[in-house]
C-alpha cells in the first residue's frame, strides 16, 4: 500500500471516528436536532406503512439479521478455505466478528431505547444499526477479498454500486419497521467506516493486510 493511500485511509477513518461521537454525544444527550430528524423520517415514511409492504420489509431486513450474517460468514470462510485460503477465511471470520462484536459493545454503552410503536418484535437498544453495520462490514471485507484475488476493476465497480444498495436498502428496512431511528443507521455507517478504514491501515503499517 503507498504512502498515500495508507495517510487517506488513517484520515478518513479518523474522521469517520470524529463524526461518530459527535454524532453518539448528541443522540446520548438528546438533542433537539437528532430528534427532530429521526421523528420527520418516521412521519415521513408512515403513510407508506400497510400490512403487505410490512410483510415484505420485515422479509427482506430478516436477510441482515446477525444469525443470517453468521452464517453468510460461516459460508464465505469455508468457500475459502475449499480453495486452499484457509487463513484468509480465518481472518475474514475473525475480522468480521470482532468488528460486528464492536458495534454491540458500543450499542451496550450508549442504550439508547428503540422507537415507539415498533413493527416488528424486537428487543435490545438502538444506537447504532447493527443489521445496517454488518451489512456495511460484509461489504468492506467482501470488496477486500475480490482486491485480493484480483478481479477486474470493472467488476469491483459492479459490486460497490450493488452493496451500498443493498446497504441502503437495509438500512432503509430499519427505519420503515420502527426497528431503528435514521440517526442509529448515520451512526452504523461512520462506525463500521471508521473501524474498517483505521483497522486495515494499522495492519498496513505493519507490512500486513488483514484479509
């Protein structure tokens, strides 16, 4: 990695971090600002709600769930290692899992109560998304492991556009099923950049790449 790339990856997993707790000191206290712009994006999707497109939402936002992100996991690090990668799929494995175990520590410190009126049974606090972080995650480390084995630029391009998609559409799922306010999936997303960013640059310094 050149000199460059590794002082862009330490700034803006920096700056990632700086916004994160700006953003987790504001939710933390309250502020005028963070509520206002959670409850407008819940009035704003309320007439979009009907038992049908529930269904559906409900449906598609299970496919992040951390049971079905384990075993999205499990299957990547064992497709690995059929290919004689074995190490890294363990690091993959590990990877993934300390930093999705990351996001609960710091969901567990902020507890911060889920939205009124939820409609879907869940417990747990809110701040950040961990359905919206381990999909961020899988697509970090996913986009990590084609750099690897070297696909085609083209093909890299295709899979960014797709994941953040499909990183928006979860973290959209979230907000419609009263699971999460919007602020909880800004903050999963400035999370799992900056621990992606500053993690993968510290082994870069060391003369290793962690996947």
């Amino acid at each position: 990695m050149t000199k460059s790339r590794l002082y862009s990856k330490f700034a803006l997993g920096t700056g990632a971090l700086l916004l994160f707790l700006l953003l987790a000191f504001l939710v933390s206290h309250h502020t005028t600002l963070i509520t206002t712009i959670d409850q407008g994006a819940i009035n704003l999707l309320h007439p979009l709600v009907t038992p049908t497109l529930t269904a559906v939402i409900a449906f598609i936002s299970n496919l992040a769930s951390p049971a079905m992100m384990t075993v999205y996991s499990l299957i990547i690090a064992v497709f690995l290692g059929r290919y004689h990668e074995w190490h890294t799929g363990l690091n993959f494995l590990l990877t993934f899992s300390a930093l999705t175990l990351l996001n609960h520590v710091v969901k567990e410190l902020i507890e911060r109560p889920r939205p009124l009126h939820r409609l879907v049974s869940i417990g747990g606090f809110s701040f950040p998304s961990g359905h919206t972080f381990s999909t961020l995650i899988l697509v970090f480390t996913g986009l990590a492991l084609l750099k690897k084995f070297q696909v085609s630029p083209q093909k890299l391009h295709i899979v960014l556009v797709v994941g953040w998609l499909v990183i928006i559409l979860i973290a959209f799922t979230r907000v419609y099923l009263h699971a999460h306010f919007v602020s909880d999936t800004v903050g999963s997303l400035l999370l799992a950049t900056a621990s992606w960013q500053l993690l993968t640059a510290s082994f870069a310094v060391t003369g290793h790449q962690l996947i």
